[in-house]
C-alpha cells in the first residue's frame, strides 16, 4: 500500500547550530508553521554559530551519504530541497547527487549559498566552497545570495551601493548560471537609509523590489528566515513578488520586535514573538516592479 502524504515534506541541509537563531534552529519552525513537515539533514553541528568566538564545530560530512541511503530504503520524497550552510566542500557533490536522485518534476530545489555576509566569509567557508558553491546553485530553481555571497559567485568586489541598472545586471548573470528565480537580499539602495530585496524571474524576464528601512542592527539568521518564508511561501502557490513580500516583512517585523531591548545582537531575531504572523493574511504589501 502507498502511504498518501497528507502534508508536503521538505528536505532542509543546514548545520544545527545550539546557540543564535540560526539554519535549522529557524528553518524548523518556520516551515512548521507554514504547514510543512521537515526533515533534517544536517551538515554540521555547532556549540553556537560562527559569529560567536570559540565556536565547537562537527562537520558531520561522512555521516550524510548513510543517512540519505535510509532516506532512500524508506521511500522517502519531497516536494522541496532548501540547502543552506554547508560543513565542507566535499559535501556539494552529496548535496547534488541528492537533488539528482529526489527530482520529480514538481520539485521544488532552492539553494541558499551561505558564504558569507557584509562582505566577508564566514569563519568555516573556504575559497573551495565558494567554487564549489557555483556549481551547485546550477541544480537549483531558486537562490538566495545576499550581496556578498552574490558578489563571491560572480568574482566581483563586493559593492557599497548598487544603481538599479548594476543590480539588474548581477541578477541576471546568477540566473545564467542555472537558476529560475534569483533573489538577492540586503543590497543598499544608492538613495541612503534604504535597503532592498530585488528578484529576477527568467521565466517572465521580470524584476521585482521590495525596500525595507534600515535598522541600524545586525542579527545573525536573518538569511535563513529570510528564505524559509520565501520557500514556504512558493510552497503555498504565492506569486514571486508577494512571497518576496512576505519573506521582506516577515524579517522586518522581527528585527523591529527586536531592536528595543538592549540584547546580544548574535542571538538573532526574537523568532518565537513572531512566528504567528506567518498565518495571518498579507498585511502588507509593497512591493515593485523594476522596469
Ligand atoms: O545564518 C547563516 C549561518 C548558518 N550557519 C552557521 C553560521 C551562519 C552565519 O553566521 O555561522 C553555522
């Protein structure tokens, strides 16, 4: 008898890291609430973080190929695989052998290339996994690159302002290399005091916008709720643009129920306030077009 699978199932490839809210400490309860069932497979597991000092780091890279191989014995499928951080370079081609061997055609596979932020790597990224990393986002429908990492995959410094034109122009070479969409997070607008999330559909040839005010915070894990709500989002049959929207003020609303309290920044956004808005309808909707 087949089993019928009355909720979607998601892959989720990220490290667990124990303190910060970060990779699956976010991705779990995001997509839960969205209505998904996930199922981990870490890549890595972590005391903290790497923003934190000292951090203690497994990488868990020999014990993915074992796990997937039971996936596999139990009939295992997945309307979604979303890879996030990575624990080592050799673990792109585990990674890519397991989007090859779920593919179906309605798979949906976003790949969050978590390099780096605010112009640097993180502490565990090697120049390896940045070349690696480009091969990767190939297999992928959709990608989540902040500026940084957008600026890794494509060996271009990394920017302090981009005009729209510029922008355009990046999205569109990261599509060249594979993907669908192409979405890229915290770019500052050339006009001060702003920052966007801008998107590229190569299906349509259209650009979207979405602005958000600066906050002058930096939490850790933004990335990964950023694009959880933007899976889910897609998941749940919203067009690019409003599950754009939706990721953009998701995090928005986060960082503001945040920002008052004096607190350590690298715990990350108070997620466990704003889990709920994930359900309530649209409450905002700003987004743009780019002509
Ligand atoms: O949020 C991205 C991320 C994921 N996993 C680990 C990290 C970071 C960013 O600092 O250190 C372990």
């Amino acid at each position: 008898m087949k089993f019928s699978m009355p909720v979607k199932q998601v892959a989720a490839i990220h490290d667990l890291s124990g303190c910060g809210r970060t990779s699956l400490a976010v991705v779990i309860p995001i997509l839960s609430t969205m209505g998904f069932k996930v199922c981990p497979l870490p890549t890595a597991v972590l005391s903290s973080h790497t923003r934190y000092q000292g951090y203690h780091f497994v990488d868990l890279t020999e014990h993915m190929v074992p796990i997937i191989k039971h996936w596999k014995e139990l009939g295992l499928s997945f309307s979604a695989v979303y890879s996030g951080f990575l624990g080592s370079h050799k673990q792109i081609p585990i990674v890519e052998e397991f989007i090859e061997s779920f593919r179906s055609d309605d798979l949906l596979v976003v790949v969050d290339p978590v390099l780096g932020d605010n112009g640097q790597r993180y502490g565990t990224i090697t120049e390896k996994m940045v070349s690696e990393m480009k091969s990767l986002v190939r297999m992928a429908d959709v990608i989540t690159p902040n500026l940084t990492e957008a600026s890794l995959l494509l060996d271009k410094p990394y920017p302090q302002s981009l005009e729209n034109r510029e922008i355009k122009e990046w999205l569109l070479n990261l599509a060249e290399m594979g993907p669908e969409i192409v979405v890229i997070t915290s770019v500052p607008d050339s006009s001060q005091g702003k920052f966007s999330a801008l998107a590229y559909n190569k299906n349509d040839s259209r650009f979207w916008k979405v602005p958000i005010d600066y906050i002058p915070a930096d939490y850790p894990g933004t990335g990964d709720c950023f694009t959880s709500v933007l899976t889910g989002a897609l998941l749940q049959g919203d067009s690019l643009p409003i599950a754009l929207d939706r990721a953009v003020h998701f995090i928005s609303y986060g960082v503001r129920a945040t920002f008052g309290y004096s607190y350590d920044q690298n715990q990350g956004i108070l997620l466990e306030r704003v889990l709920e808005r994930l359900n309530i309808p649209i409450p905002v909707s700003s987004y743009e077009i780019l002509l």
